[in-house]
C-alpha cells in the first residue's frame, strides 16, 4: 500500500519531520516518491521514481526547511503503471489558474472513463485517470473558481463515483484548502495551542512543537496511518470527505 | 536579462556542467531560478525564487547527475511579475497526454490575448500568459497530438504573433524536441564525434567531453549567451525558430 501525508497549515510550515517518519516507511514502498508544496498560489513539486530512502531528491527534502501552507506527499508501491517517473504521484494540473495537485492510494479496477476535456494522463496509472477525470468534472461543474465550500459540494457528488472502482483513499489541493477522502484507510491530526512534544512512530525522533511555533499556529496533518505516538489521530470512516482550511477542520454546511 | 538553457540529446545526458556555467552568471539575476528535465515523457521540474547562486535546489541539480533528453532551464530577471515561486520560469501544462515546458527571455509590452480556452494563467508575467495562448492556439490548430514537422509549421505561424508584442527569445519542449526561437539573442552549439574539451566561458571548470561520452552521442546545447570557449557556436538570426531533435537540428521540409 502506498503512504499518503498531507498537511494543511494556517502559516507557513515545514514537514521535514512529518517527511521523516513518512520516509522511514518507504522500506516496502521502492517505487518512487513525490512532494509537492505550495506557497500561496505558487508551486514546488519534486518526484522522483527512486526510493525516498536513497532519492537525493528526497535527501533534500528532509534538510531544506520548505515553509509551506498546503503540502501532499506520497511513496509509492506500484500497483498499476509501470515505475517511471511519469507514473509518480502527487500529479500536478492547472485549472481555473490554480495548480491542482493530486495523490492516491489505493486501486481502481478497470477505470477507464471518457476523457473529452482538456485533462489527459501522461502517464498509464489508474491514479492518473482518475485525477484527469475529476479536473474534467470539476470544470465542467464550474464555469470559474467556486468558493471551497462549493468546491466541497462538487466532491462529495464526484468522488463516490471514483470510490465504487475500488479503494481510492485521496488528498487533492489547490493551495487554499486539503481535500482528504478515505475509503480505506486514512487518519488525520489537529495540532495547536497548546502544543506538546510528538515522537515518530517509526523512527527515533522526536519533535517539541511548542518550541518551534507560536500560539496562534494550527496545522492539519492528515496520513494513511498515525506518524507520531502520543498524539490524538482521528480515523477516517469509509468514504469519508474531510476539508482542512487554514489548518483546521471545515465542517460541512448544514443542509 | 535573464538566461536561457535548453539540452537535447540523443542519449540521457546531464547539464551539471553547463547549469554550473549558467549560474554563475546568476550574479545579476537574484529573483530566482528553475530547470525542467524530461526523462522520456516524464518530468522532474525544480524552481526556486531564491538565486541559483545560493538555492539548495541549484545545488542539488549541480550535484545529482541528473540524465535528461530534453532541459529548459531559466534564471530570472524579473521584468513582469512580482518575485514569486508562481512567477519563476520554466513554466509547466499538460497538452494531449503530454507535459509542455515553455521559458522566455524578454519582455512583451501590453500583452493581453484572449484566454478562453483550457490554459490560464497563475502567476503574473507576460511570459506564462504567452505560454498560456500558445498551448491554447495549438490545441485550436490540431485536434490530436500531431508530429514534430507539423508543430513546427504551426509555431512557425503563431510565434512571429508574439514576437511583434516585443523581445521574445524562447524555449519550449514536450521530450520529444526542443524548439527555441530568438528575437534578439540565442545561441546553439551542437556536440558529436569527435568530441574535444570545453572550458566554461564564466568559471574555472574544464570538461573534457571526449573522456564521458560514446562517439554515437549528440548533444545540441542553446543558450542566450555562449557558454563555453572554443566551441563553434552559432548565433540566431532574428525571428528564426530552430528545432532540435535527438541532439540535432531538423531543418524545415522544402515547402
């Protein structure tokens, strides 16, 4: 099974650590690894179809401290498409200029929907398909930028149409909001004031937040198992649609 | 004015030396920098709104051997657009299940085309809106993803339409080849048997290319200024497009 991390942060904020312990699980997981961070709008994104735990890629990663507001991360266990680089998740669209940044987990049998739109795979993955054909229904949903509650709206129509192929654990982004759906298997944690010390479940690192944030500070980390001992994750339930803005959790609207 | 460094090749090459030769002239250009790879048609894209000088990404690409058929690499000089990772070159979209890569040098006054179609900018330069209309003009002009002649038949068309906005000194690959075009400054080289030795025109580094490479190799390099001595580079004529496939130049069909 692939790792998925996703954060979401309501200031600018590294993940090298969340990265480490994510990384440390790439044992099982030799098939490429991707990161993709925004700033504002603005967009880095390092993939490599090496092993995070050799990738100088990814070497860079856990040392450079990239402050981010939204990040998706991803280390991949092939299950379709070959290992190639152009198969390495988190893939990137533009659409109503913003880049779209998009990682799964999981695997959708004989996916192949109609792609019409201006949104096509590079690459062979079901993954791909899938994302293609979300950007395609999300245009076609909205004739501009909707606002992140209507854009939750439109998920929550689009996504159990992807989940019925199978297991489709997803984080989307567009640098304003982390869109977090589980079919599977995918926890997420709040951390704020006041914050405590977390160590890695896999690796023997520990971290004490509340030295390195201020009170005001809020991250969302969202991953397909609990990174930290100690800290309280929630999991997700089957199909399950969770949307963090500004480093907390956004409920949907009443109805 | 900012400079431009594209690679085609016929084998999977590196640029370490040339991108080492092309941020050392990084001293005037501080507002960030960026290089796009493919492998095949995948592709690894690092930008950095900080100098080449001084980017840990920068550093990375000059250490990780990074073997690519097709480079555009870009260091910045902010003419338009803010200093923003969203305004650094080179610039990415995906066209007929193939990623685009586009970097310009210049700079193209009251440039404002109508954008209807699928490609929008993110940023704020006059250089992603010029990449945006011209992905837009050649989903218009071909309906499937047509062969290099016919899309350099097309760019023939569309990129005098830019050029009469102002300077535009252009890059532009999908891993097939790479297409430059000068208005006012460009230069090629083009690297085989027999191969010699090379010293970077702005560093103390020497490369002799006769001991890395098999005599089937073939390289063209294009860049805004010659980057090595006592290397035949050959500098284009205003207006004049070239297109390089698997480290040659293709020179248009008899019309």
């Amino acid at each position: 099974m692939c790792q998925l991390l996703g954060m979401n942060a309501n200031t600018p904020t590294d993940v090298m650590f969340s990265f480490t312990g994510l990384a440390t699980r790439a044992d099982e997981h030799k098939d490429g690894f991707g990161i993709a961070f925004f700033e504002d709008k603005g967009l880095r994104h390092f993939i490599d179809d090496r092993s995070a735990r050799e990738s100088p890629v990814a070497d860079l990663v856990r040392r450079y401290p990239i402050r981010s507001d939204n990040v998706i991360a991803h280390i991949r266990k092939a299950t379709q498409g070959r290992i190639a680089l152009e198969n390495t998740h988190p893939f990137v669209r533009e659409l109503w200029g913003r880049y779209w940044v998009f990682a799964h987990n999981g695997n959708l049998e004989g996916f192949a929907p109609r792609l019409h739109g201006a949104f096509r795979p590079v690459g062979d993955t079901d993954s791909e398909r899938a994302f293609c054909w979300l950007m395609q229904e999300l245009a076609k949903a909205h004739a501009g930028v909707p606002g992140i509650d209507e854009l939750s709206c439109t998920l929550r129509e689009l996504l159990p149409q992807l989940a019925r192929h199978g297991s489709f654990n997803l984080l989307l982004s567009n640098g304003q909001a982390l869109w977090a759906h589980a079919t599977t298997k995918l926890w997420s944690l709040q951390r704020q004031h006041p914050f405590g010390a977390a160590t890695l479940a896999d690796a023997d690192l520990s971290v004490d937040f509340a030295a390195l944030t201020s009170p005001t500070d809020r991250v969302a980390i969202v991953a397909t198992e609990p990174l930290t001992t100690g800290e309280a994750w929630s999991p997700f339930a089957p199909g399950e649609l969770r949307v963090f803005v500004h480093g907390a959790r956004r409920l949907p609207a009443a109805a």
